[in-house]
C-alpha cells in the first residue's frame, strides 16, 4: 500500500472576472480582467498505507482541488506530492493502476451500456485476472446488491443504485487506494447505510488506504479517526475528531431523570441545571470525570433513567466554518 506525502503544496488559479454586455466582452478580448486564486496554500501532510483519512472545510476551502492533485488530474502550482514515491501527475500511467476513484457527481461507467459491460471494460484495462474478477463480482453483489443491475444500462439506474456500482467499478481491480469526493450525496437512509458499512469493512480490512471528502459528518465519523480540515486553501487541523471537538469547545450532556426527585434533588452533585421536563442536566467539559460524576449521582439518588449526548458535531464544525470566512 502507498503512503501519501504532500509538502508546502500548492495550487494556484488565474481567474477571469467576466464584464457586462458586449462591450464588456469585447474589452474582455482586449485586457481581461484577471485575478488570482488560491486554491491550496502550502499545505502539508502525511497519510499512512492503510489509514482512513478524511478532509473536511466548507465549499471552496480546496478539499476537491486537493483530491484532484491526488489522483494526476490536476498539477501543484508548486510543492510536492508523492503516492507510493510516484509523482501523481507526471507518473500518471502508474500511478492510476493502484488507485480506486468514487467522485459523487460523476460517473466512471458508461452512460448507454449496461453495468456488466462497463465492469468488463475496466476489468480488461486493469488486467483483472477472471477468477478475481468473478470472486469480486460475486462478494459486491453479497454487501452491495448489485446482481440486480448488472444487465441494466447505467442511464436507467436511480442515484443509490449508480453509487453502488460506481463504488464496485473503483473496487475491481482491488486498488491499494481509494478516494472518494463525496461518495453518499443525495443517498436515502438505507443506501448510506449500506455504503458505510461496506467502506468500513474495507477499512478494517487494512488493505486499503482510504481518503474521504464529504459534508456528511455521520458517514466521516464512523469511517474516519483522522480528520484533516481545510479553509481557504490552509490546513488548520489535523488529528482526530475527538481532537478537533475539543479544540472546538464541545461538550457533552448527561441528562437524569430521578425516581424521586423532590425527594433526591437536594443530594445531588453541584452544578446541574433543571430541563422543563424536570430532569437534571450536567453539562460537561472534555476534560470532566464523567465516570466519577456517575457514581456520585447513582450514590445520591434513585435514578429511573439516564442519557449522555455527545456534542453537536455539525453544530461545531459549522461554527468553525462560520469563523474562518
């Protein structure tokens, strides 16, 4: 498996600011009003063969750009950026041999052929030896239900349907990585689902280097322990969920609800405030001893039920969003 290597990364845009009406256009022939974007500033990073990684940031904080260097489409401004000690972009035709790509707004498989056919073109480019290739399709159709659809043409199938598949067709010729931009959007319930515990089967297999870019935080935790999150372009965070919650200010609720409570409420432990429903509610610190708390409320009081929430994650991360622009 390959690990990933990115230094001082860069990659810069020149911009054209369109004028109004014709003679806009035409003083746009003549001196274009150009500016320059940056897309990814010097970013740095480091993703070892087998981790599940994900990359977070609000639209246009350069997650895309970032895959798209990844995969040889795009090339750095400047920087480095090493897959397995290839350059992505200038040893293309190596470098895509090993990688697996699910891009959620576009398809890799044929429009007007059926699923099976799209499967043994790609099966025939990567060289999939035909017993691998039969194992593969039989162990898709086992988690991902794709037997269904395989005589299907792609145009006719739904958008959980095609992400399915488009998942499989990455997966054929058993890359040693995989990236994926936004693999579960517009999914139902079920099919996210179902593509989640796929992929973390496929993580815990430890065959697989995965990078992961979404706006769906559900399928980023459950998949991911490392969160790489950028902002205009800059990498401001890199380390674990639980890591950036905390640098976040995220706290955690512990909601009792007392057998007793006129009775129990004098004796229990400070600093708890009455919901309207007349529980009481701890509000706690990462760094808080919630076991301890525990033991002193069940040591205190009759307690009929208890609940403990994790923090908003989407809340936090929005508001992390919201600070940087």
């Amino acid at each position: 498996m390959p690990d990933i290597r990115a230094t001082a990364l860069c990659r810069r845009y020149n911009v054209v600011d369109r004028r109004r009406g014709l003679g806009g256009a035409l003083r746009d022939l003549v001196r274009p009003d150009a500016r320059e974007h940056v897309a990814v500033a010097n970013v740095d990073f480091h993703i070892a063969p087998g981790e599940a990684v994900a990359l977070l940031g609000p639209n246009g904080a350069g997650k895309s750009t970032t895959l798209k260097m990844l995969c040889g489409i795009l090339r750095p401004t400047s920087g480095e950026l090493r897959v397995g000690g290839l350059d992505p972009w200038a040893d293309r035709v190596r470098h895509v041999r090993g990688l697996g790509v699910v891009f959620g707004q576009r398809t890799q498989l044929w429009w007007d052929l059926a699923v099976i056919e799209s499967f043994d073109l790609l099966a025939a480019m990567f060289d999939v030896p035909a017993a691998d290739y039969r194992a593969r399709l039989d162990h898709f159709d086992s988690v991902l239900g794709i037997g269904p659809l395989l005589r299907t043409p792609v145009r006719q199938l739904s958008l959980g349907e095609r992400m399915r598949c488009d998942l499989a067709a990455a997966l054929l010729h058993a890359p040693p990585l995989l990236v994926l931009d936004e693999p579960s959007v517009g999914l139902d319930v079920a099919v996210k689902l179902r593509l989640r515990a796929f992929l973390t089967a496929l993580r815990d297999s430890g065959k697989t280097t995965i990078v992961l870019a979404s706006h769906d935080l559900a399928d980023v935790t459950a998949l991911c322990p490392r969160v790489l999150v950028l902002a205009e372009g800059a990498l401001i965070h890199d380390g674990s969920m639980d890591g950036l919650l905390r640098t976040l200010g995220g706290r955690r609720t512990l909601t009792v609800t007392l057998t007793h409570p006129e009775r129990d409420r004098a004796g229990l432990p400070v600093g708890f405030n009455m919901d309207d429903s007349g529980r009481a509610v701890w509000t706690l610190a990462p760094d808080d001893d919630a076991p301890a708390l525990l033991r002193a409320i069940l040591g205190a009081a009759e307690v009929a039920d208890l609940q403990m929430a994790d923090p908003p994650v989407e809340s936090l991360v929005a508001r992390l969003y919201e600070e940087r622009r």
